[in-house]
C-alpha cells in the first residue's frame, strides 16, 4: 500500500477552443480523505477528474501526487485508478479476467494474481463470479467489478466519476454506504465527481461545490449544508429560500440587522457586518410556524399556499406578507399538523438560522450598493 | 374505456375510399407497403442469379432454353467444356480465388491500421487524409482502372501487368472500404475502453492488441467478408492491370465468352463465385458467434447478423 495519496491541484486551466472549462483552480486533498467534487453539468467536475487521471491535457497548470508533478505523465505511467460512469469493463473479457488486466500488466506472478483477484472481489462481494462475463451481470455487479479491477491495483488515489448513476435510487442507497465503508476500510484517496447533492453529503469527508469551471466552496458536507458561503452554494445543496434583503451592518450583539420589504429581522449567521444590498437565506427546516397571534422577533405574518406530503416529512409553501413565497420543512412526527392550506400563520426564522450571504462575482446582476468581500 | 375511446374512434359512415387511405396510411400499422416494396426489390435482384445458377444445371448446351436437369455437366463430367476440365475456366477461378485471398489477406490489416490512425489524428492534415482515402470510393472504375495501368506503365514501371499488379489495384480500392467499416465501429465502441486500459496500466500498443482489436472484430470479419466481394466480382481493374488469358479472372472469362459461344459452363463458373462468397458468409457468421460466445447477455442470443457484424455503420 502506498503511503500517501495526498493530491494537489494548482492553477488548474482547461480549454477547448474558446471555451474555458476549467478557470484555473486550487485544490488540496490530504491522503485517505473521501473527497467530492459537487456541481452542476458542466461546471468542469468531469474535466478536472479527467485531467487528474490523465485522460485530457491541462491548458495550464499542475497536478501533483504526493509532491510529485505528474501533469506530463501518461495515463497508464500514473498510480492513480478510474472507476467510469458506465463501468468500461472489457466485454470480452470475464470478470476474472477483466479484474487481472492491470495487474498481468505489471508482469506480476500466476500466484500472485490469482490471490489478489481472489481478495479483491472478496472485497466487493462478488466471489464466485469469476467466469462471468459483464453482459451477464446486473449493474450493480458490473460497478463493483469495476470497483475491484481498480482496487486490486492498490492505488494511492481511486478516482469516482458518477459511478452510481446508473443505478436504481434503491440500489444507489445502498451503494453509497458500501462505498463509504469500503473507502474507510482500504484507507486510500477517493476523488468523487457527482452532480447529486445527496450522494456528496453522504459520502464525503469534505466537498467541493463547483460552477462553470470555479471552485465555489470547498468544506466539509456539515459547512457546506449550514454554512454555505455563496449564493451558488445556498441554492444548490438543498432548498436556500433566498430574500433580497437590505442589511445594515451588526449591531451590539454581532447580529446583522436586515430589513426585508417592511419587517426588521435580526440574522445571526454569515456576513453580519455587512451592509447595502444582500441576500439572505433559511434552511425550510429551521423555519419555525406558529398561530397567527404569535409574536416575537423575527416573525411576520404569511399564509399557507400550498401542501406537500413527502412521506417522512410535509413541505409547505408559504406566502410571506413580503409577497414572497418560502418553502418549510416539517417532519412527520405522527402529530397533527395544524397550519391546513389557506391557513394565515406567524412564520418564525430564527436569528439563529437566518444566513446574510454576499454573491459570487459571475451571473447573478447585483442590485446597486452592495460591495461586500465574497467569504471563502 | 368508454367514452374517451368513443370520442377518439374515427366515424364508422366513412366511404370505402377514405377507409382505405386511412389503413393504408396509418404509421402505426404493419409496414405493408414497405414490406411489399422490398419482397419486389429483393425478388427482382436475386431472380436473374437464381436463373443464371439454374442453367448451370441444365442438361443441354443452351443458355436460355431449358433441356432438363444435369447436376455435374457443366461442373465435373463434360470432358472438354466444364469447368473441372477446361483449363482457361479453371485457370479463371483459381486467379480470382488467389487474387479476392490475397486482396483480403493483405487489405484488411492496412486497413484496419489506416482506420485507427485515421480516428486519432487531429488536425488539418488529418482532414486531408480523410478525404484521400475516400477517393477510391467515389471514382468511376474505369478511371481507377486506367490511372492505374498508367501509373504501372509510366511510374512503377518495374511491375508489368501481372497478378502482382492485379492485387496492388484491388488492395487500393479495398482499403477505403475496410477504413469506412472499422471506423464505424470504432466510433460506436467509443474511448472508453482505450482509456480503461491506459488507466489500468496497459501502453498504447498493449491496449490495441489486448482490448482495441479483439473489440473491432465484428468490423474486421465482416470488412474482410465484403473485400473478398469486392475482389472477386471485380471487372474493370482486373482487366486494365491483366496480363493476358493467365490473368483472367472470371468476370472477364465470362465477359469474352459471353460475345463468343456460351456454354453453361459459364454459369456454373459464375455459381461457383456465387456459392463461395455464400460461404465466406455464413463461415464469418459463425465464427464471429463462436469467438464472442460469451457477451451476449442470456436472452439475447438471436440478434440478426448485421447487428452482430456491426459493419456498414458507415
């Protein structure tokens, strides 16, 4: 096993033609870390893996693995290992087979193969599969037979690019834990690209969200969920319920004091001594309803728009008296609910939850005023 | 299912005339027509080859009237005539067999090379190739045929209208039809497996050998079934670049026999070709279903043979 697995993006460019997929970015992921790579099609999650493993050129740039520059090295010369979206395993090869390919490459002995082949699906759980070939297999199969072919090579770095979106959500579940488990167990790098938010919270150790080829914020899924510092960030990983807001910098408790539409508010989270134009955000489970002669701070009046029945949770849209709609989080605790649809209600957002977010530099237009300094 | 299928069933008063317009141009029918159409074009091109190979069996000297069936006259017994027995048909069938071998042996290999460097070069020049190795496939034959003899007459100079001359001209004009094939497949198989192989450690000759070719294999049978084809029923290059009657392949046998005296040895020469190309058929078939025996998913195993080949993804 080799030590380390500790990988390095520095300044990382790629272009094709006029098109800059990736802008020069910086990543640092310490060895045994599982370690995500979160954002939407195109945001340059792909190309960067791509670039790491060594599959695409860098415009500009250096990779580095355990300190090494490997930005000019071939593919097959790194001691790095891809498991790909839709598996590439060798059709015409069992599973056997297909898992000693990297290995028979090294010229390592009969015994030895058979051995580490032998422990490398015991690994996955697919003993017993050897004659196999990929066209029998089911999907879920087909990608841990992937996994291992990859595995057995004991790589420092194991590179994940969406392996799991081929399969069922059932299937994927139940995947996402046994892929966690095993990176634990094997104790090596693993860079994962997924564009589900819901694969990157689960999984990673830390996540990096990303967009139109920026690394927009890279922290573990706790920050990124409750801190998120961009708006890009608020909006992609769940439900932000964004408000345009007016802030006004932080009073004597370090609270930001915020005034949407014609209600003042106090919000304890994100930039508080910011002032001018700003967004702010809520999680809808932190929203808090109440009966509508609730008062307090932090409370206006709203109605309930709209239900939703989720099953283990209702989500309700509610329309503030700001004339903007929220959406709220209630879990299914088996008690009844009492905010029916057409309900007028108190809605409470917590100073305690309620996040002052400064935008990102590229496409949201910023309403005049704001220069507040992006927090990374 | 009542009333909503009620209210979008077609009135039934509708005049004979407009009922049959309607079966007849509903999409989601049987393709009738299509499948009459095409019953028409394939009866209309193999009945001449059926009648031509029938005459082969016929008893008497005529090719057009029917004197009774003789199984081997024409093939074995006839003395001096058939095709066993007269030197220039038998000199005729063994020049195409060696020449359609030969072109087969030695275009498909370049060809298959042509088609890999082909797909992976980038730039302008590679445009340029492209459209290079495309010519063969867009020029009359008669031209081929005529820049070809000029070209061992003038240039090479040192090849003299031979057989060598005769396989030089047909592994020209078989290479762009191999690098059309195997580029096909090339593309639907993807970089996925190249780029599989460079990740598990494998150098660029050892993933060509060990993934890229056992996967081109469909495109590579089926590109040397259509060379072998191609070279056998070639006319015009084998005449231009021939060195008189030891060259003569059997369209040209056949063609200078038909304006003399035709015998129906001439068509059992001609069903010989036939029945040997059946063969290169059905043996490639076969023999690609042996090799990929087990890729095909249970369930799957009657796939048609031009899916399995995967040729003419042109």
């Amino acid at each position: 096993m080799r030590s380390g697995g500790e990988v390095q993006v520095v300044d990382l460019i790629k272009r094709f033609g006029p098109v800059v997929a990736v802008h020069g970015i910086n990543l640092h992921m310490p060895g045994g870390e599982f370690f995500s790579m979160l954002g939407p099609s195109g945001c340059g999650k792909t190309t960067t893996l791509r670039m790491i493993a060594g599959f695409e050129q860098p415009s500009g740039g250096k990779i580095l693995l355990d300190g090494e520059d490997m930005t000019g090295t071939p593919p097959h010369k790194r001691h790095v290992n891809t498991v790909f979206q839709n598996y590439a395993l060798f059709p015409h090869l069992n599973v056997y087979d297909n898992v000693a390919f990297g290995l028979r490459r090294q010229r390592a002995a009969r015994g030895d193969v058979h051995r580490r082949v032998g422990e490398a699906l015991e690994l996955v759980q697919l003993t017993g599969f050897e004659k196999r070939k990929p066209a029998q297999l089911s999907g879920g199969q087909q990608q841990r037979v992937a996994l291992a072919r990859a595995l057995v090579l004991k790589p420092a770095v194991l590179l994940l690019d969406e392996p799991l979106g081929a399969l069922d959500a059932k299937l994927r579940k139940q995947l996402q834990i046994e892929l966690k488990a095993l990176q634990q167990q094997v104790g090596i790098t693993f860079i994962y690209v997924t564009h589900d938010q819901e694969e990157a919270l689960t999984m990673s150790d830390r996540i990096a969200v990303m967009s139109n080829g920026r690394v927009e914020q890279v922290a573990s899924p706790r920050q990124v969920y409750e801190e998120p510092s961009t708006v890009f960030v608020a909006d992609f990983l769940g439900v932000s319920n964004l408000m345009q807001v007016t802030a006004r910098g932080a009073d004597s408790q370090g609270r930001c004091r915020i005034r949407l539409d014609s209600f003042e508010l106090q919000a304890a989270r994100g930039d508080t001594a910011v002032s001018g134009e700003t967004k702010a955000t809520i999680r809808p489970e932190r929203v808090r309803l109440e009966p509508q002669s609730a008062s307090g701070e932090n409370r206006l009046p709203g109605m309930v728009e709209r239900w939703v029945y989720l099953g283990n949770a209702v989500q309700l849209i509610v329309r503030l008296a700001t004339g903007q709609a929220i959406q709220v989080l209630i879990q299914n605790t088996g008690d009844e609910i009492p905010f029916a649809q057409g309900t007028p209600v108190q809605v409470h957002l917590p100073a305690d939850a309620l996040r002052v977010l400064t935008d990102t530099g590229a496409p949201s237009p910023r309403a005049n005023g704001s220069e507040a300094v992006p927090s990374r | 299912m009542t009333a909503a299928s009620a209210s979008l069933a077609l009135p039934a008063n509708r005049s004979a005339l407009r009922r049959a317009r309607d079966w007849a141009a509903n999409p989601w029918a049987r393709p009738r027509f299509l499948v009459l159409v095409t019953w028409v074009y394939i009866v209309w091109s193999i009945a001449p080859v059926i009648i031509a190979i029938q005459f082969s069996f016929n008893a008497g000297r005529s090719l057009t009237a029917w004197q009774g069936f003789s199984l081997t006259r024409w093939y074995f017994d006839d003395p001096e005539n058939s095709v066993w027995n007269d030197p220039a048909l038998q000199g005729a069938l063994i020049q195409s067999l060696k020449l359609a071998a030969l072109d087969m042996l030695i275009a498909t290999p370049l060809g298959v090379l042509l088609a890999l460097g082909l797909a992976r070069w980038r730039g302008y020049a590679a445009e340029a190739g492209n459209l290079l190795m495309l010519f063969p496939l867009v020029t009359p034959e008669i031209v081929m045929g005529v820049s070809l003899s000029l070209v061992f007459a003038y240039l090479f100079d040192f090849i003299e209208p031979s057989t060598t001359a005769q396989v030089l001209g047909h592994v020209t004009f078989s290479l762009s039809y191999v690098v059309v094939i195997v580029r096909g497949r090339l593309f639907s198989i993807g970089r996925q497996y190249e780029e599989a192989a460079a990740d598990l450690g494998a150098t660029p000759w050892e993933t060509l050998w060990l993934v890229l070719l056992p996967l081109l294999l469909p495109a590579v049978l089926s590109s040397m079934m259509i060379v072998f084809a191609i070279s056998i029923d070639d006319f015009v290059i084998s005449q231009w670049l021939s060195c008189g009657a030891d060259c003569d392949t059997i369209p040209i046998r056949i063609y200078s026999a038909t304006r003399a005296a035709p015998l129906p040895s001439i068509n059992a020469l001609a069903a010989i070709m036939v029945y040997f190309t059946i063969a290169a058929l059905v043996l490639s078939y076969f023999l690609f279903r042996f090799l990929t025996r087990g890729e095909r998913a249970a369930g799957k195993a009657g796939r048609s043979v031009v899916q399995d080949m995967g040729g003419f993804d042109m």
